[in-house]
C-alpha cells in the first residue's frame, strides 16, 4: 500500500519567496529587467497577484521596488508596532500617502489583486485593490531612462535589500504607454527563467519556489503492506484519507503525514463489491454496496461496522461509480461499469427502506465509468467531467475515443441532468473559481 502526495492548497501557480528565515544568499528575488529598462515615456501600468505564507506573513520586506532613473518607489511590507498599516509605498525616502491594512486572513486566504498606475505627464501615482483606490503626486519622476522592475531580494546599482516578505506572487503584468505590455504568470516548474508572454523579456528568478511543481510530481508520505485489497475515502475538512484493508482502518492526515490505526472487531469486509465513503456533513465513515443493497457506518469506539450482509462479493454492477452525498445527506451514486456493460443509472441511499432507489432524470447520460466528479458549493452543481462510455452502455463495443459529453448537476435537483456545451477540462478552474 503506498500512498503519494501531489496538491499543496488551492493555489495553482506562482512563485514563493524565501525571507528572513533562510541565510542571506538562499533569499528570493525576482528580477523582470535583467538586461534592460523597459521604455516608458508617459505612462506605467502594473498589476499582480499576491498571497502569503500562513506561517511567515509577518515578516518585513520588499513586496517591489520600481526604478526611474534616479528615483524608486517601493511597496513595502511588515508589521510594525503602533503602525496600523502594514502596506507602505515609498517614494524616493518618503512614505507617500499610499498606505494601506490587510489583515492575515486577507493575506492568506485568498489571491489579492493589487494595481499600480503611475502617470509621469501629470505626475501621479494610484493604487487599486479591492474597492478603494489611493492617490498621491510625484516630484521630479522621469521615463527617460526606462523603468526597472524587481520584486523581493535585488540588487541594482545603489538600490539593493536582502528583507523578502514570506510572499507568493503570480500573473504580473506590465504596461507602458498603451502599447508595450508584458506579462509573467510565473507558472514555471523548473529553473530560474520566469518566461514572458509575449517571449523576448525573461525575468531572472533568485531562489525560487515554484508552486506549479506540486502539481507536476509525487511525493511519497507513506509505504505500508496489509492483506488483500483495499478501499479509501476522504475527509476533505480536516485532510485525512481513510485506507480500509481487511482488519484495520488506517487513518493518513496529509498536512501532517502523521498515521493512526484502528483495528476492526472483525474483518472480511473489503470485497469488489463495496465502496469506501466519507460523510462530511455527519463525520460518518461509511461502507457500501450498490449491488447489495447495504450501507454499513463504522464506530470508531468499538471498531465495528454496523450490521449488514455483504453478499459474495465476487462480482459487481457499479465498478467505479461517481458519487456525491447532497446537503441533505443522501448517497447517490452515478454511472458505473460491470457484466459487460457501460451504465448511467442514478441511484441513492433511502435510510427509510434501507436501500437505493433508481432517481429518474431529465437529459441524455451517456453510460459511463472512471469520471472525473467534483462539487463546487460556489454554484451548488456537481461536475461530471470525461470517462470511459457508450452511447449504448454495450461493453463490447470501442469506448468514445472523442467527444465524451461532459454534465453538471444540480444537487438540490436530481431531475434536471443537462449537458454542458463545450466544456473542456482545461476550462473547469476557470469556470469553478468565477
């Protein structure tokens, strides 16, 4: 049995900076002009994301600091006692009237847009985030010689610092003067280039963590042998992944890698025909068979299942299924392949006769088995995306190779199964975080 870790959170890309809690050269830095300024002569337009580490968000240090000829401005970050703000922009040696407060769950919970105009003819500079903007005047800034851009660690001429906030940036872009613009999502995996798009002005990356390459890879966490086959089930609340073998329950919590096991009072109730869930709305771990009409709920106490028959258990109708538990707690099951036939049945748990029943649908399902599922609690829909299918459900004949109809259901709705018209699996994250 092995279990392997590739996903760290829900941020996608990006770069992670190291600060004070490495030596000095191991410090993060990112340059965006290594070899030569942009050209800029009224106009500058810049914008990025940032998140920061939840263990390191206090630490003090260079967000970027801009350079114009002579003059810099720099967006600062740290906690300083008695100073409500813990976002300053710098202009030259002066803390400008741009000034602002995040508080550590703003900072570490979500993406924040931030966006920087500097309008050298009039002499202004506008901070954007969220719904407020700030406004202050500028003295004597000039694009003459081009802008330069650095974020975190950097050293250039006169202008260097080694102080790095524990940050995560992604998708910067760079505007000047309508007409030249640059972005750098920073969605790398590898190396110390920070591509551009469009290519010809690669940013130079010190020290960099890639988020990207969790995604890219896996970790081994744990390595342990048991008898016989297996079942898992996840708790998405609190990270732990349930590993049933034949006499105990394993219990992997993946933020901490830490490992519990529970013996069960009697074995012999892994078989292909059952199905391994976890019910965060009521903390239940819960065993089940479609094929037998079961649903069995474990007691960590006493380490039994409650009583149930689980049928010979040597062939099975629903091999695997989708499923989701609804809001209001009911099992459904979809889809599912066995005996030589694809299916698109929709069934779930009636705790009042103690078995499935067939739910009827509106729309076209095509049978199907090995989909991608997930809930998205944003729009209240549950996503069916790909999976091997026949429009007949017949097992014989060659699965769809292309065009496998994706869906979305409404959980509070059963009856209103409807495909979705184009939806591609690269377009899911996109369509998940609106």
């Amino acid at each position: 049995m092995f279990a392997f870790i590739s996903l760290s959170g829900h941020e996608y890309y990006g770069m992670k900076f190291s600060g004070i809690q490495l030596t000095l050269d191991q410090r993060s830095g990112l340059d965006l002009t290594p070899d030569h300024a942009l050209k800029v002569k009224e106009r500058i337009d810049l914008q990025f994301k940032i998140r920061f580490d939840r263990d390191l968000y206090a630490h003090f240090g260079y967000v970027f600091r801009l350079i114009l000829g002579n003059h810099n401005i720099d967006l600062i970050h740290g906690i300083v006692p008695g100073n409500p703000n813990n976002f300053e922009l710098i202009l030259d040696h002066e803390t400008s009237n741009i000034v602002f407060h995040l508080s550590p769950e703003e900072l570490t919970a979500d993406w924040i847009h931030l966006r920087f105009e500097i309008d050298l003819k009039e002499q202004q500079i506008a901070c954007e985030f969220r719904d407020q903007v700030l406004v202050d005047e500028l003295s004597g800034f000039s694009g003459r010689e081009g802008v330069r851009l650095m974020f975190g660690a950097h050293n250039f001429g006169r202008f260097s610092s080694t102080d790095v906030p524990g940050m995560i940036l992604r998708d910067i872009e760079v505007k000047c003067d309508e007409r030249i613009s640059y972005l750098w999502p920073l969605d790398e995996t590898e190396g110390t280039i920070a591509h551009s798009v469009p290519e010809g002005n690669d940013g130079i990356a010190l020290n960099p963590t890639w988020l990207l390459i969790d995604h890219n890879k896996w970790d081994p966490i744990l390595s342990k042998q048991v008898t016989g086959r297996v079942k898992t089930a996840f708790d998405p609340r609190n990270e732990d992944l349930y590993i049933l073998s034949r006499d105990s329950i394993y219990i992997l919590n993946i933020p901490n890698e830490s490992l519990r096991i529970i013996p069960q009072g009697s074995t012999g109730h892994v078989e292909t025909t059952s199905d391994l869930a976890f019910d965060t709305i009521t903390g239940r771990l819960l065993l089940y068979s479609t094929d037998y009409n079961y649903l069995s709920v474990f007691d960590f106490d006493s380490g039994e299942w409650s009583a149930h028959d689980p049928g010979p258990g040597y062939s099975t109708t629903y091999l695997h299924h989708n499923r989701f538990i609804t809001p209001d707690g009911a099992l459904t099951i979809f889809g599912g392949y066995g005996q030589y036939k694809y299916r698109n049945m929709v069934l779930a748990w009636n705790p009042e006769k103690e078995q499935f029943d067939t739910i009827d649908f509106q729309g076209a399902y095509h049978p199907r088995y090995l989909a991608g599922s997930g809930f998205n609690p944003k729009d209240s829909l549950l996503y069916i995306i790909g999976g091997s299918c026949t429009q007949g459900g017949k097992g014989h004949v060659s699965p769809d190779a292309d065009g496998v109809p994706q869906y979305f259901l409404g959980p509070e709705d059963i009856g209103a199964l409807e495909p979705v018209d184009g939806l591609a699996l690269r377009d899911i994250p996109d369509r998940l975080q609106a």
